[in-house]
C-alpha cells in the first residue's frame, strides 16, 4: 500500500509561477502589481506588538473583517477573510464538491481549478469557453459553477447582468472569481445582495500589491458564510497579514493611484506589441495574452528568461501559442518590449 491516497498519488500538482531568486529581474509572470503596497501598510507591519504575534489572531481576521465590511459596504457577516483568494478556492471544493457533486466551468481558464477539483475526488465538467458557455453552464446546473470574471488569461469581462441572469437559474453555488477586477469596469459584489447563491472572490495580490502576504476575501450571504467557516482553518489569517490588509484596503486613494498607473501602462503595451505584429487583444486585467506570428510562443519565452525576463508561458490547449504577460513599471515594460524587438529581427 503507498503512502498516499491514489488521487493523490496520480495527480499532477498544480505548478507555480517560477520565482526568480535576482529581485531585479523583470518579473512578468504572475501578475504581481509591480508597485510597493501602500506606505501605510509597511509602517503599520513595523509597528506589530509582541502580543500580536505571540497570540493566536481573530479566527475571522479582526481589523481586515472590518476594514474589508466598510470599504466594499457590506455587513460582516457577508465577508469571509481569506489566506489568498487560492484559499477561498479551496474551501468551496471542500465545502460544496465531492464525488458526485461535479464542479463546472469555462476552459480555458486559471489552472488551479482542475487541480482543486483533482484533490476532492470530484467531477469537473470542463466546457469550452464561448459566447453560449454561460447558457452551456445554466444548463449543466452544476453544485459549484465557476465563473472567472475578467477571465484569466484571455483578460475578457463577462457583463454583469449576463452573470446574473445565470445566478438565477443555477440551483448550486455560484463563484465568481475576481480575482482582477480592480482592473475592470464593473464588478459582481453587487450579486451577493441580491442572490443566495452568489460567492464572490477577490485577492488583495493585484491591485492591493500584496501577493507575498496572502490575502483575500470572499462575500457571500451570511448562511453561505458560515458554512464556509466551518471547513476553514481556525485561524487562517495570520496578525501580520491582517494589519496589512487592514491598512491596504483603507487607503484607497493609493490602491486607485496604482490601478491607475496600471491600466495607462496596459493600454501603451497594447499598443507596442501590436506594432511588432504580435497579436493581443484587449485586457481587463493587469495582464495581456500575446500572441507573436513570427515566434513560437515557447521559444520566445525561453528567449525572454534567458535575459532575466520572465513571462507565462501555459503549455495546455488553446495556449500554447501565446505568452501571457503582466503589465509592469514602465521601465520593466520598456525593457521587456525592446527585448522581443530584439529577438524577433534575428529570426
Ligand atoms: C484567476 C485567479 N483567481 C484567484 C487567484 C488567487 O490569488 P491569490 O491567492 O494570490 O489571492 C489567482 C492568482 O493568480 C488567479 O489568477
């Protein structure tokens, strides 16, 4: 008999993003915001106490509870904090999933849901992602259905009435995963007064430059609250990243200044790599998804990185050919873009 169970022992894990040990390098791969976090929240992280530290935090991340119920208007008991929007994934697998409660969604999307599903011996229904998945979706009535909304890595928004309409026909949960909307038009939250069967994600990595602290939220109606309390680990949170998020959500004239910078970089990106004819269409998120005629996408990333500039590269179906990138500095940007230049006239 083998020590695991044989899910486990079959399965591929899900492979993260590669960390380059050179802080310097030109880190375009996993959609970190290129911006420090707020400087509000690195005093508050100098200013822990012994106690903070020394005792176990609020098991429902005390000041982030709060800071998140106010700042996204929102009763507390409508707001799950969470270890990373990767840990409120988890915790629906776990809660509304099994062997036969199948989870559906989209393809292609984020990668770690397959892997989720895979770890909770339950069905994916994986559908191609189209203009009639939604339809598809309602159809198939799945006990979770996952929607990715902008979806990564095709940066696409999905209206939100569209994902309303599908709200009300499924009788099973519906997650939306926002984990970038701070860089879209709209937003989702507002479904979660209206329906009891809408979770929706958010992940303070992006647009909050929090990705090293693990932090996220969940808001849902509170009988789908406390049912995720229950599969959660006691004190998910830990003090420190509870200060930092509190701080972070709070001050949102710097959270808008830096989304800001973002979207006005992204739109420039666009614009160059189409110049060099690689193929990109339009992002709602803090990252594109290029697609070079000249190069294959393999290639050119293994070119990239051996210039100490990384970028994501998928190889799973309908990716293959493309690269996606995160919007950085300008200067990262103007460093990666002038890269590819180079590479792509030796060819
Ligand atoms: C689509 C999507 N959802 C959720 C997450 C989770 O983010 P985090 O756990 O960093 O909050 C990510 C992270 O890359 C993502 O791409």
């Amino acid at each position: 008999m083998g020590y695991f169970r044989e899910t486990i022992e079959k399965m591929e894990g899900y492979t993260p993003g590669f960390q380059p040990k050179n802080p310097d390098a030109v880190k375009l791969n996993t959609n970190e915001n290129p911006y420090p976090p707020s400087p509000k929240v690195l005093e508050a992280i100098r200013g822990i106490r012994d106690f903070q530290v020394r005792r176990y935090p609020d098991p429902m991340g005390g000041a982030f509870h709060q800071a998140a119920s106010e700042v996204f208007d929102l009763p507390e008991d409508h707001v799950l904090c969470v270890n990373g929007g990767d840990e409120l994934l988890n915790y629906a697998f776990r809660a509304f999933c099994d062997a036969d409660r199948p989870a559906a969604w989209a393809e292609p999307t984020y990668s770690l849901y397959p892997v989720l599903a895979r770890l909770q011996d339950c069905r994916a229904i994986q559908i191609d992602r189209n203009e009639d998945s939604l339809e598809e979706l309602a159809r198939i009535n799945a006990p979770l259905t996952i929607v990715c909304n902008p979806n990564a890595p095709t940066c696409d928004f999905t209206p939100v009435d569209k994902i309303a309409e599908l709200a009300s026909r499924l009788e099973g949960v519906l997650l939306v995963d926002e984990a970038y909307v701070d860089f879209a038009q709209d937003n989702c939250l507002r479904l979660v007064r209206d329906f009891a069967n809408v979770i929706v994600l958010r992940s303070m990595s992006k647009g909050y430059s929090l990705a090293g602290m693990r932090a996220g939220l969940g808001f849902a109606q509170p009988t789908l609250i406390e049912g995720l309390v229950k599969v959660k680990d006691s004190y998910n949170i830990d003090a420190v990243t509870i200060t930092a998020a509190a701080e972070a959500l709070r001050d949102q004239a710097y959270h808008k200044d830096c989304v800001a910078k973002i979207i006005a970089e992204r739109s420039r990106m666009i614009g160059e790599l189409r110049k060099m004819e690689i193929a990109v269409p339009d992002s709602t998120t803090n990252f594109v998804l290029a697609q070079s005629i000249q190069m294959p996408a393999e290639k050119l990333f293994k070119l990239l990185a051996e210039r100490d500039i990384y970028v994501r590269y998928f190889k799973l179906p309908g990716l293959e050919d493309k690269l996606r990138i995160t919007i950085g500095t300008p200067e990262q940007n103007d460093q990666l873009l002038r890269a590819i230049k180079e590479i792509l006239s030796r060819e």
